[in-house]
C-alpha cells in the first residue's frame, strides 16, 4: 500500500467548531495511524492554491487536545470557489488561462497527499464535491471527507451542522447583557440581528436558549429589571412572513405598556425584499464568488429598526448583531461531542478511501454516515413546524399578552 499523507484545511465563515475538529483529526489520525504525515493549508482553498502549508508537528500532535479550547480556526479560513477561474485570477491565486480545480489537483498530488479533510460549510464542502469529482475523472488517486460547519445549520440533508448549538448559546449570551440596555431610556427599540442567510435556525435557536436563560435567573419584585424586561416580543425568519403594519400596531401596544420592545431578526428576513428594494434604486448589490449577496452590505437589522421605530414611537433605537461574538466561540459540551463523532468517521472513511461528507442523515433516518458529495447542497429552510418552536413562540406570545 502507497503511503498515506493527510491534508487538511477550514473555509467560508468561521464557526465555533473548527479548532476543536482540526485538534480531533490530528489526535485521532495519532492514535490509530500515527505514522501518516499531516499538513493543513493555510487558509482555505487559497491555501491549496497558492501551496501555502503547515506541516503538523509531533509537538502540534501532543498538544492538539488544547485546540479543543479555542475558537476561530488554527488554520485559517477563506471563501474560494474552484470553479470561479475568473474570481480567482482576479485575486492571484491562479494565472489567466489556468483551471482552479486542475492546479489544486497538481498541488494535492505534487504535495503526496491521499487523503484531504475539508471541514467547512455547503459553499466549502460543494466546492470540495467539485474537486473530488475532478480528481475522479482525471485519475488522481485521493479520497476526499469534508466535515458540516455553519452556525446557520442549513447543509442539506445534515441534520445538525457542526458550530450551531455553540453559536446559539453564545447569541444568547450576548444579548443577555444587550438586554439591559431597556432600561437605559424610556420608549427603547432593540433589535437583535443573529445570523442566517437562508434559515433561520439559528435566530430561532437563540431565541429560545435567550428564554432558557432569562427562565432561570432571579429577580427582586418591584422594580423595572425584571422578567418582562427580558422578553422578547417578536421574531423574524427567512421561513416566516408577516404583515408590517399589523405588527407595528401590536407592537405599539407592547411599547406603550411596557416602555420597551425587543426583536430577534434574522439576518435574512425580509432580504430578497431589501435586495429588490436596492436594486430598483439603482444600487449594485454586493455579491460573494459563490454569488451570494454580501450580507454584511445589507444590514437587515437596520432596515427593521428603520420601518418600526417611527411606528412604534420609540425614542430610542439600536441594532446589536451576535454574529463575530457568537460564531468565534469555542465549541460547547453539545458540539463536541457531535465533533469527535463526526472526526472518527471521518479518518475511518477516509483510511477506507470512501469520500463524501460526515453527518445525520435525515434521509436515513438520521444515522451518522458518509454522505455522498452529490447529495450535500445549501438552502435548507428552518423547519418551524417543530415542537420546540412551537412552544417558544408561545413563549413569547404570552409575555406579549401579558404586556397587555
């Protein structure tokens, strides 16, 4: 048998979640096959590219068990679409006239590498289906296992992405202390913008790990800092629709009763309408290589504040945004278990030569396997029929009435 050598590497977005499966490959690659080689390159795809690596040390693999304690990646991130020669020519890391997919062929193979990690989200892990099937086709003999990152938990058909439960804990954390900011001012709007281009799990999950939280604190009766304080009176998804002037006056009453309205806001709600709304002024929208409208452009939570702040009377209005917070955090007790599951499959396909993507497959009833590439794509929509949120929403619907 050819000598095995492992590469590996992180892109798109961060989550709270890749430290710790970059630590667990290397620890568990040390374990059972401790002779193979391993490198990560740098940054992303760009790192392939450009051959920027870091070879893994046997000091970097006693000491992997430390990055299960830290956010961010170890080994840096990038957004890199494969396919997008013309993007990357535009930023050096091919020449004008190269294939992207055939000069991260020629690195992987030129490097000795067998077996490449991808661990990133559906934009990392398509790409990486891109070049597994490109290494295919051309007689490359390498096996390629991607593992699900996003905090937005939106990778069909996972069931649960790897960063997510991490992230909405920490959003929620951080908007325990927004929270205050109530009582600041009389007749104070605060909207809450949590992250989720497409779905909105992950404002939905913070929300109610929010409600879980504020449940469980103590308060002294009489006076303003109380549970009402920490409410929430309305959530927006990308999933959900609502009618503008009926909310403003519902929530108007909130204002008037309480002298304070929160709202948790995905920053995909209302986006394709905002988007339209821009481009009809003639703007140029921002977009991504893989084509996506560059979210930090649009700013949702503005344009929520925009629209009700005046209906509602408030004197006072502000946009706090968890996202950089809660998606650099390290990964939770929930996400690291889900991790090492998902690591040790993954060096066990991979040492079986059998690519694809770890994860719950919900087509199969959701039992952890190596997901076939072609099947993994982005877009997956919150599923608001769940029973969790059902209860959240009354939840909320109750603090609501109770206002009244």
């Amino acid at each position: 048998m050819p000598k095995q050598k492992v590469a590996m590497l992180t892109a798109g977005g961060l989550a709270p979640c890749l430290s710790s499966a970059v630590g667990g490959l290397i620890e568990r690659y040390t374990d059972i096959a401790p002779d193979i080689e391993m490198v990560a390159y740098r940054s992303g795809y760009q790192g392939l590219l450009l051959a920027d690596r870091i070879p893994i040390t046997p000091d970097m693999r006693e000491k992997a068990h430390v990055l299960h304690r830290h956010g961010g990646s170890p080994i840096g991130n990038s957004r890199v679409k494969l396919t997008n020669a013309a993007d990357c020519v535009k930023r050096g890391l091919v020449k004008e006239g190269e294939n992207p997919l055939r000069v991260a062929a020629e690195r992987l193979a030129s490097d000795g590498i067998t077996i490449l990690h991808t661990i990133g989200g559906d934009d990392t892990n398509t790409t990486a289906a891109d070049l597994a099937a490109y290494l295919g086709a051309n007689g490359y003999d390498l096996t390629v296992v991607g593992l699900p990152k996003t905090v937005d938990n939106d990778v069909v058909p996972i069931r649960q992405s790897l960063g997510a439960w991490t992230a909405a804990e920490y959003g929620a954390r951080f908007f325990d202390h927004v929270s205050n900011e109530q009582s600041a001012a009389p007749r104070t709007l605060v909207v809450h913008e949590v992250m989720g281009r497409h779905c909105g799990w992950l404002t939905a999950a913070t929300a109610r790990s929010y409600i879980q939280m504020t449940e469980d604190k103590e308060f002294v009766d009489g006076f303003m800092m109380n549970q009402q304080l920490k409410s929430i009176d309305g959530l927006y998804l990308p999933e959900t629709a609502f009618d503008l002037h009926k909310e403003a006056e519902r929530l108007r009453s909130v204002m008037d009763t309480t002298g304070f309205v929160t709202l948790f806001v995905s920053e995909g709600a209302c986006l394709d309408a905002i988007v339209s709304e821009r481009e009809a002024a003639g703007e140029s929208v921002k977009r991504d290589a893989f084509g996506h409208v560059k979210i930090d452009t649009i700013n949702v939570g503005n344009w929520f504040t925009k629209q009700f702040a005046a209906l509602l009377g408030a004197e006072r209005s502000m946009v706090q945004k968890s996202g950089y917070y809660a998606r650099s955090a390290p990964a939770n007790a929930d996400d690291l278990r889900l991790i090492q599951g998902m690591v040790d499959l993954a060096v066990e396909s991979a040492l079986n030569k059998v690519s694809g993507v770890t994860g719950h497959d919900v087509d199969q009833g959701g039992k952890l396997r190596t997901i076939e590439f072609p099947r993994i794509s982005g877009g997956k929509h919150f599923d608001t029929s769940v029973k969790w949120f059902g209860e959240m929403m009354d939840v909320i619907g109750q603090k609501w009435a109770a206002a009244h």
